[in-house]
C-alpha cells in the first residue's frame, strides 16, 4: 500500500537574529494545508512556550464550518481572554503578544478551545488542551565548526524553542525518535513536529522538502529473496511420519557413512512451507572434520539430494555434482572460522525428560545440508515462490518422541539445514532481473552466504536456547543480525563478489522508517533485515569488529541486553541502550563526508564508513591444513563412485574489510520515478507511527546566507518522544557522497 507523506499540524518559526517569540511570530509564513480527515475536529493539544503556547489541532472536514480559537485562565476558564477567527488552512497557532491581550504568564495554566461553529455560529464541535507558559521552554546553541559536538543537538524534553546559531551555508535536519522498546508511537498521537518549509529556510538543497503535499513515500516491493518464517503448528501437514529407527528404504549407517547410501528425510512440499513428507534422498558428499588429525578423521557434514534434482549440468532445479563439491568445498574449508567467532553446534537433542546425545540417532552429529526446492515453486509465478534461499529450524533439534504435533512430525532427528536448489543456480541481473540458468557448475555467492547466515542460526540456538536456557522468541532480529554479520566478517574469506550490504543497505535507506533498530516485523520482515543489519555493521564498525560479535553471541544474553553488555565488556565502557542508540541516530544523520576524521565527545564521530582496527578481526588456524572430502562422480553409471579430494586452507581471518556510506547507496521512489541517495528525507509530519527503537529523518533545508536559525517545536508526554537536530555542510539527496572510508 503506499503511504503518503502528509502534512499534518505543526510549527515552525525563523528569526535571523533574534531570540524573542515576538520576531519568532512576526516572519512565521503559515505554508501548510490541512489534511482532512473526517467531519470534525480529531485532535487539539498545546504546549508551553515563554510567555505564550503553541496550539495545534487536527481537522476534521470543516469547510462548511467556521474555525475558532480562544483561551482562558485553566482556573477560571468561564473568563475567556482572547478569541480569535481562524483560517481553514491553519493548523496550529502561536498565542503571545503578537495577539491582543498581551502575554502570556509563566508559570500559569491556560486552557485553549477550538471550536467549529454552523452558519447560525453555533457550535457543532470543540475540543480543548491546557499548557503552563515556561521561560525554560527557549534554549540556544551555537554551532562551532572546530568542535563536532556541536553539530547535533537533543531538544530537551521541556523545550519548545530553540535557536541554531553559527549555521550560515548549513543544512539543518531532524529526527523524531523513539527510544522505547516495546511499543510505537502512534502516527495519531502528539509528536513533536515542525512544517515541512518556511520563508526562513531555503528548501531548494533538499529537492523533496519543496515538493508538493501529496508525494508519496516509495512504495513497498518485497524483493525476489525472502526471509524464511516458520509457519505455525496448526497449519502444518506431515505426510507419512515415522519412527526415530527410519523408513525401510533407508540404506544410511551412521557409523560407515558411505556415498550413495539413501535416507528419507522430510522436506518441504509446497510454497507457505507448510506441508512435510519424506522423501529418499542420497548422500552425495562428505566433509571431514579439519580439527582431527587422525588417519579416519570424525565426519563433519554431509550433503544430501533427492537424484531427481540431479543433472550433469547445474540449472533451474537441477543441481550438478560440480555444485555439490562447490558447496561442501566451501563449508569445509571455513566452518572453523564461523565456530571460532560465533560458538559451537549442541551434540544434544530435545527429550520430554530432558536432553538426549546425537550419537544414538540416525545421523549422529554431523551436521546435514539438504538441497531440495524449497518451497517446490520453481517454475511458478513470482507471487506463488516463497522465495527462501534456506533455513535452520529447530524442529529438527527435538527427538521424533517429544510430541506428535505439529513441526515435531517432521523433525529429521539432528542437525540439519536446507538450501534451494534453484537459488544454487541464481544469477542476478541489472534492473533487478534474475534467472535461475546456472553458473558455469558453480554455486551461486547467495548461496553460499546463506549456507554460513543458516549455519550461525544453528549456533545460536545453542549458545543461546541450550548452554543458557533463554527465550530467543523475541529477538528475531538479533538473531538476524548475527547471521548477516557473519555473512560480513566471512565476505573476504569466501572470495564473495556480493556483499551482504549491497542488498540491505538500498533497502534500510529507502524504508528505515517501517521497523526499528531492534524490531522484527512479520509482514514485510526483509525490511527489519535492513534495519538489523544496518544497526550491527555500526556496531562492529564501532566497537570491535568481529570481537564484539564473539562476545555478543557467546554471552548469556540475548537481544538489548547482549548488545550492551558485549559493548561494555570488549571497550571497558559503561554505556547504556539510550547511549548507543543516540550515536547509532548519529551515524545514520551525518553524511560520511562530513563525519570523517571528526571527533565526537573525545572519539571518533560516529559513522557507519569506517573499518575498525586489524587487532578486532580474528583468525583461526585448523590442525588439518588440507580437509577432504568424498564427492559421488559418475553419477550415471551402474556401480557409485566416489572421488577424495583435499582443499588448501592456510590461516582463516574474519574481519570488516569496508566501510558502509550510506549516502553513496542509491534507491528508486519508484512514485517520483527519481534515484536519492542516503537515509530518506521524510516530509514533516509523515503520517506513520514511529516505531520502537525507530526514528524519522525530515528535512528543515539549508539556512543559505542566514546566520541564526529559530525552531519552533510542540511539546511531548512520552518520555521515549525525543527530537535530534543535526547542523552539517550542505548536501543534495541527488547526488552521491564520494568520501572514503576511515579507519579508526
């Protein structure tokens, strides 16, 4: 659906040099018109100012009605001191000496009505606010180019006027912010807010603040790759569920694993992921373990594929034996460096009385890779492809004995994952076409990086669920945060052209405003991929690399309270969630080629392009320098057989090897038909809610030859309601930021 970006109530005042309400009031240019949203008045709030009060309304359909606004002493409100017409394109008033009656008293309560009256002047609606004037709603702050802390101010949260001093050839923007967890700010209620454009600012810089009301945000086109969701229990089917000792035309020894040998194994069979059946599948690689330096090395993995969806050449939903070695190669080689910064796999299984070792169970502790169609959509409508690269699902983590309900019908009893077949065969294209024709016998780079982001989430559910017995249910988006960070450590070390950034990041810029930092929507949850993402490449770009990821997935602690104490352990710091959010806002808000090099409160600015020092990255050195492995060959022929092969490993480094400039990555606002570049400058007001750990960019514009700025502000109850201002050189969204990385 596309959502406008509407111009609600507001308030805004520039002065060019003084500080009092008076001259505030006296240049204030009322550009706004009112958006109509039913018969009469929806809302009316007001706030406290020096001697005065900003009161703000929302209308309602009101042209046939006339628009009033008076005030009285909240103490004696019978006693009105002053009633004024409105214009029916007025959404808010400034009450002060600017009107008849003078003043306003600090430090007195008022109470303000708006009121529509019919043709006879009688009142059909009404609706009322109180605020108490306050001096201390004015502050001042002045804008020092040798010192960056100036840049970016916090409106206090009893402020409603603020004047900029020192910004001449700035560009000014804000943010709202909400700094709550749990829930959002509704898009209905009072926030803090300004009008999108005023005489006392040039809008010209930021080309979207001058368009017109009805620009429409970019619309929301989920992309080809989905993220995978379990589906719930009541809407699963399993065909044909069996016993922990496995169907009868299983040929698999667990304990002599050899290739070619069968088992059935259930898999997906339609699009929602929502019916199970077993299907034969056949062994086609094994992987051995590179930390056993014994003549019979222990097996590590192994891969597995229905020979229906085996060809000689790798396309559509075949997949070649050259695939096969791609992939088992590739896991082999560098698992060692995922276990050494993420943790280890549990060798337990799920019981009704408790836990149970693998090594009884069909498939002992190696771990599985299936391949198979996820989904059985290709060759369907884009509409009807579920679209899954692969999965992890702990389902497979319980004994067949735990319950006969549910996802525990169709658990395969170990530690298995699955990968698309197609998606092996995916080659992305420009315009965002793609094709599933293959890629000369080699697996696709989304492939494997999922094959590490699915192998991370296997991790975790032991670092977190098993070894400390924590609820994970609430934190999908820490989940996914780690595994996409994974994906960015290993990026170097896989050899992969596609980074994980080059698909996140277009898509935080053009629809961070829909989840926050640490949120996870179940409807369009690619875009809280985004915004995870984003926020934890800040955070290993910032506070240790891959270091901090280490602590952040080995810690008995999961979601905000894992992020903050690995911060804190790895840096010796005492920060707090609010801390590191306000310089995450920080670092989403100032351009990278005004950020570099500055310092920020006795550190570097905060940035998201900048690579932290070699001494965070963190390299693993397996006992077995070249690890085997078996691969069927001749696949065609009568009697299987099977090829050993061994692959050169050296020293296994992860680190961040780039920056992130978020204002060098380009969007579409496919309404406009126009590319922008960085975080999406939303018009004032944007009618839609701000989300826990959320925030909004708007654009105020760029203050050309002035030299102070005034800013009128509304006032706020909730405490999470906060309002960030940022002074940096100018900038236009219509032109990319060229600056290099630093290194910090």
């Amino acid at each position: 659906m596309k959502k406008k970006i509407l111009k609600i109530f507001g308030a805004i005042a520039i002065a060019v040099a003084s500080l009092s309400m008076t001259s505030c009031v006296e240049i204030l240019t009322i550009l706004l018109m009112p958006e109509l949203f039913d018969t009469k008045l929806s809302s009316v709030t007001a706030t406290g100012i020096n001697e005065g009060a900003i009161v703000s309304w929302s209308n309602g359909s009101i042209s046939s009605y006339g628009l009033h606004l008076s005030w009285a002493l909240a103490s004696n409100e019978n006693q009105t001191l002053g009633d004024i017409t409105l214009s029916q394109n007025d959404n808010y008033k400034i009450i002060n000496s600017s009107l008849t009656n003078g003043r306003l008293s600090n430090g007195t309560q008022y109470k303000f009505t708006v009121y529509l009256t019919d043709s006879n002047n009688e009142i059909v609606d009404s609706k009322s606010a109180t605020a108490t004037p306050s001096a201390d709603a004015s502050a001042t702050t002045t804008y020092n180019g040798s010192n960056a802390s100036s840049s970016f101010y916090e409106l206090p949260a009893n402020t409603s006027v603020v004047t900029l001093n020192d910004v001449q050839g700035k560009t000014i923007t804000y943010a709202n912010v909400n700094l709550g967890t749990s829930s959002a700010i509704s898009s209905t209620a009072v926030r803090r807010y300004i009008p999108a454009a005023s005489s006392g600012v040039s809008a010209s810089v930021i080309s979207r603040s001058a368009d017109s009301d009805t620009e429409e945000l970019p619309e929301i086109q989920a992309p080809a790759i989905k993220s995978f969701v379990p589906p719930a229990d009541e809407d699963i089917t399993v065909v044909k569920p069996r016993g922990r000792s496995g169907a009868t035309s299983d040929t698999f020894n667990a304990s002599n694993p050899l290739i070619g040998d069968t088992r059935s194994i259930y898999v997906d069979q339609d699009s929602n992921l929502t019916k199970y059946e077993q299907e034969v599948m056949k062994l086609y690689a094994i992987g051995y373990d590179t930390s056993d330096t014994n003549t019979n090395p222990k097996i590590k993995a192994l891969v597995w594929v229905n020979p229906s969806n085996v060809a000689e050449t790798s396309s559509g939903n075949k997949v070649s034996i050259g695939v096969i070695d791609d992939i088992i190669t590739k896991f082999i080689k560098n698992y060692a460096l995922e276990e050494a910064i993420f943790g280890t796999t549990s060798d337990l299984l799920i019981t009704r009385s408790g836990t149970d070792n693998m090594s009884s169970y069909p498939t002992k502790d190696y771990i599985n890779i299936v391949l198979t169609d996820i989904g059985k959509d290709y060759g369907l409508a884009a509409k009807s492809q579920c679209g899954v690269v692969g999965y992890f699902w702990a389902k497979d983590y319980y004994a067949s004995s735990y319950s006969s309900s549910g996802a525990y019908k169709s658990t395969n009893e170990g530690k298995y994952f699955y990968i698309d077949i197609p998606f092996c065969n995916y080659v992305s294209g420009t315009n965002g076409n793609y094709s599933y024709d293959g890629n000369g016998n080699k697996v696709s780079d989304t492939v494997i990086s999922t094959l590490f982001h699915e192998y991370q989430h296997m991790i975790n559910f032991n670092q977190k669920n098993m070894r400390n017995n924590l609820d994970t249910n609430s934190c999908v988006w820490y989940n996914e945060m780690l595994s996409m960070l994974c994906e960015d450590l290993l990026q170097a070390q896989l050899g992969l052209t596609e980074k994980v950034q080059d698909g996140r990041i277009p898509n935080f810029n053009g629809y961070y405003y829909y989840s926050g930092a640490a949120q996870y929507l179940d409807q369009n949850s690619w875009v809280s991929y985004g915004t995870a993402y984003a926020f934890g490449a800040w955070l290993a770009r910032n506070y240790g690399g891959a270091k901090l990821v280490q602590k952040m997935s080995t810690n008995a602690y999961v979601g905000i309270d894992s992020v903050v104490n690995a911060v804190n352990e790895i840096n010796n710091t005492n920060y707090t969630w609010n801390d590191l959010f306000k310089e995450y806002v920080q670092a989403v808000g100032f351009r990278a080629s005004y950020s570099a090099g500055k310092v920020f409160e006795n550190k570097f600015f905060p940035s998201l392009n900048c690579t932290p020092a070699l001494e965070h990255s963190i390299s693993v050195t397996p006992a077995v320098q070249k690890p085997k492995h078996d691969i069927a060959t001749n696949i065609y022929a009568t009697s299987w057989q099977y090829i050993i092969s061994e692959q050169n490993i050296g020293t296994l480094t992860g680190n961040i090897n780039s920056g992130i400039n978020l204002w060098a990555e380009k969007y579409k606002n496919v309404v406009s038909n126009k590319n922008y570049y960085g975080p999406i400058l939303t018009k004032i007001g944007v009618n839609l809610d701000l989300q826990p750990t959320g925030f909004i960019f708007h654009p105020i514009g760029n203050t050309g030859t002035q030299n102070s700025v005034t800013l009128c502000f509304t006032g706020t109850s909730d405490p999470n309601d906060k309002v960030y201002i940022f002074i940096q050189d100018t900038f236009s969204e219509d032109l990319p930021d060229t600056s290099n990385e630093v290194s910090y």
